[in-house]
C-alpha cells in the first residue's frame, strides 16, 4: 500500500507501506510539494534538464538530501537515456569520479548497490520507477521503465544484474512499482500498441484500445524473471491523474519538473 508521509522540511513524500517495514532501507518517491521552484516546476522539481533554474533545482535536492540525512555528494544519478544499461554503483565507481563532480552514471537507466549510506536515485515524470530491495544479501536495484526501457525488459536485466554481481536470488526480493502514468492516461500509437501486445503475449500481456499499461508489464516482467507476485506492488497513484502531487511529462507538453525516486541502503 502506498503511504503519503510528511518530509522533515515540509514536504511530502510517497513510500511504500511493506518497504517501510525494512529496516534497513530508505525509499521513497518525492511529490511537487516542499521546494523552492516556482511556475510549471512548483515545487521540488528535482530535475536539471528541464528548464528550471538550476540553483532552485540544486536547492531542491539539498533539501531531499538532508531530509536523508545524508549529504548531497552521496547522491548518485542516473544519466538516463531510455535504455537498459545497468550500472553497479561500487568502489570502482567512485574511484572514477573526479573528486567533487557530480555522482552521474552516464549513459544509464538502471542502479544497483550495497554500499550502505548511497542514495540512488533515477528521474520521472510520467515513466515507471522500478525499487528492487534483496532482502537476504542487502542490495538494492532502482530502474528508469519508460515505454522503451520497458519494451527491452529493464526491469528483468536489472534483477539479472543483481544475481550476477551480488548473488541476488528472486525469491529473496521485493519490488515496488512506483508512481508513473496509468493505462487509462497513456494512449500511444495503433503500431506501438501492437508491437507490445505481439512481443509480451507469451506474459499475457496485452494492450487495450491503443493505451499501455506500463506498470501492469514491469510487474509481469519481473514475474517472469522469477518473482513471486505477492511480493511486487503496484503504486496505486498516478502521475498525469493527480497534478497536485505528481509531475506528468505528458499533462504539461513537455514543461514539466521531474520527481525523484530514491532507494538507500542503510
């Protein structure tokens, strides 16, 4: 079940109720609520490409990053590009970084760690959010699932890269779909409609009346790859129908801020 809960700063935050039962995470997916942008980007537009003030964006995330309880240089970003590389956040990673640059892993959709105290974090403002949490080998996954990622099955890659580095196990996860456009909002093209419906038949997956149900595939996708279905949930809210709480790429034509989902390992 999802949970609205009060950000230290004043802001909201969605959770996940069975995710806030581990003690060992912190998760969440951040609302409008509780920042300093202003107009189409009101208010704790997390996003820096998308037309906003970057020193109101930065403020933005400081403000995530201490309701954390973390600083702002453990927070790691994703470069996304709607594919389905998967980057494992380790020491290597780091070592990589020049000292005081942003934490950006370039060209990615897809987070993987168990560093404790590292935020992950992936952008959204309409496409899927996908939190993985290993509940036996304490790692963590978080997936960027637009139609294109989701059309190449990043949430499954992003639990086989999972098993592959840290010896994740399926049946030791939980998932949490987060919040991102419904069935109902996301009308797409009669030919895109129909690739997915031929590509995801053998998941029974299909289609309806030319809209994609993004959050129903990523579900049957992790399904497929090993999940057991009573321990993925669905977010029960979405972006485009709820424009007091949520950004919607799609709602604002493009002029739209970003919502930040975040996953740490404690």
């Amino acid at each position: 079940m999802d949970e609205l809960i009060q950000f230290p700063r004043g802001g909201t935050i969605l959770t996940q109720s069975s995710f806030s039962e581990l003690s060992f995470i912190s998760h969440g997916v951040t609302t409008r609520k509780g920042g300093c942008s202003g107009g189409e980007y009101s208010q704790f537009n997390q996003g820096l490409n998308t037309g906003d003030d970057a020193s109101l964006v930065n403020a933005n995330r400081k403000i995530l990053a201490e309701g954390l309880g973390i600083r702002l240089h453990k927070m790691v970003y994703a470069q996304q590009v709607h594919g389905t590389h998967v980057a494992c956040i380790d020491q290597d990673f780091f070592s990589a970084v020049a000292e005081g640059q942003p934490l950006v892993s370039a060209q990615t959709d897809a987070l993987i760690t168990r560093i404790p105290g590292i935020a992950l974090n992936i952008l959204t403002a309409d496409c899927i959010p996908v939190f993985i949490v290993d509940t036996r080998c304490k790692a963590i996954g978080l997936a960027h699932a637009g139609w294109r990622g989701t059309y190449e099955g990043i949430a499954g890659k992003t639990l086989h890269a999972m098993k592959k580095c840290f010896g994740t196990a399926p049946s030791d996860c939980l998932a949490w779909i987060g919040t991102g456009i419904c069935e109902s909002c996301y009308e797409v093209s009669e030919e895109l409609s129909m690739d997915f419906t031929t590509r995801f038949k053998p998941l029974g997956f299909c289609s309806r009346d030319h809209h994609l149900d993004l959050m129903n595939l990523n579900f049957l996708q992790l399904q497929d790859a090993g999940m057991a279905p009573d321990a993925i949930e669905i977010s029960g809210y979405c972006s485009y129908h709820h424009p007091e709480l949520f950004y919607s790429y799609r709602r604002s034509a493009g002029m739209s801020g970003r919502m930040a989902s975040f996953l740490i390992l404690k």
